[in-house]
C-alpha cells in the first residue's frame, strides 16, 4: 500500500494503534519505572530524526520547501526526547502544549500521501507519535502538572517560533508552520481560517486558546482541591 487518505480505515486504524502504544507505555511506566528503557526510546529517536533529516538535505530527495524540519510539529518531536532524558521543566512544558493543544490537529488531517509500503509513512506516523504521546506519558506516567507559568512560556515560545518562521515563508514561498500564504495540500483548519494575511491573527487566536483549553482541566482540579 504506498498512499494514505485522512479519514480513511488505514488513517483510523494508524490512531488507534498509535493509542494503544502510549496506553501500554504509560500503564508499565506507572507499574515500574524504567529510566533506562525511556533513555533507549529518548536516543533512538533522536538518532532517527537527525539522520532521516539530514538525509532529506542531500539530492534528489532534497526538497528545501517541504524537507526542511521547520513544522511546529518537527520541532515538538526533537523536544520529546529532550524532556524524557533531562526532565527539564520549560522543555516538558513546551511538550505538553505544543503536543496536545497543536500537534493532535496533524493526526487528526495529516499532511500525508505515502502509505505504509513507504518510509515516509512511518516516520511521520513516529514523530508524531512521540510528539504527542511524550506530553501523555509525561502527565499520566510521570506525574507532569503545567501550570499558567507554563502556558506563559509555550506562548512566548510559540510566538518566537512565528517571528523566525514567517519571514522565511515570504522570502522564499514556503508554508513552515502554514503561516504563508499557500495553504497544506490536505483538508485542514487552515481552509476555514480566511484569506492571508488576515488568517494570521485566527491562527494565532486558535493556538493560545487551544493553548489555554490545555491548562484550564489543571486548573479546575486545583480549585477544586483547595475546597
């Protein structure tokens, strides 16, 4: 099978086992911690990402517009294993709103067209994967609060990755992080959000209140504690 449809049996079948991996990850890691085992997963995905990507830079398949790892969701899967090796709290808290409040929006209309016959397929399914069950293994496994402090942060971050990313996409007709001007080639938000430029202003609403949604369940049950 070398193509991949959003919304179909492969797609559905893709998530579910993606949610079975991270349920099985997050049940043994709450029955017996094993640091050596995620130092294995953290530095055999590390060395997958750098040498697919370094890869990707190198004729023919070097495609500056669509190879370059400079999607949101790129970045939140290098920052995944960083949080399961050091456990820093800024880079667990970048992880958990960038992978829950914005990278499930790709598994959800992934931009994907190679199917399982295909090492794209894999990859993608991989990155996205730790990007978003990083975040899930890290609240429910390891005991990960966010707090609005944290939010704050993500927000900052975010932020900064627009004002680098967008220049770039108008300087050189790329669509990194689908802030230029051309929309994904998949069903996604972005054919809802309006003509560029003015999608950028909805682009960033939906991301911090998407961001928000991701803190608000914390916060309620810390009120709800406090009573």
């Amino acid at each position: 099978m070398e193509s991949f449809h959003a919304f179909s049996a492969l797609h559905a079948a893709t998530l579910a086992v993606l949610a079975a991996l991270m349920l099985a990850a997050i049940v043994a890691r709450r029955r017996r911690p094993r640091p050596a085992a995620e130092r294995a997963v953290a530095l055999g995905f590390l060395a997958a990402w750098l040498t697919t990507y370094a890869y990707l830079l190198w004729p023919p398949l070097r495609d500056l517009p669509t190879t370059l790892p400079l999607h949101l969701c790129h970045l939140a899967a290098l920052n995944a294993p960083l949080v399961l090796l050091t456990g820093w709290r800024p880079l667990r808290a970048i992880q958990y709103f960038w992978g829950l409040a914005l990278c499930t929006q790709a598994m959800i209309t992934p931009a994907l067209a190679e199917g399982p016959a295909l090492y794209p397929f894999w990859f993608f399914w991989t990155y996205h994967g730790m990007a978003v069950g990083v975040p899930l293994y890290d609240v429910f496994a390891r005991g990960f609060r966010p707090t609005w402090r944290d939010y704050g942060l993500a927000c900052a971050v975010t932020l900064a990755y627009g004002a680098m990313i967008l220049p770039l996409d108008l300087a050189f007709g790329w669509n990194y992080g689908f802030l230029g001007p051309s929309k994904p080639g998949v069903p996604s938000i972005v054919d809802f959000l309006g003509p560029w430029p003015e999608r950028l202003l909805a682009i960033c609403a939906i991301a911090a209140g998407a961001m928000a949604l991701a803190q608000l369940p914390w916060t309620i049950a810390r009120r709800l504690r406090r009573r």
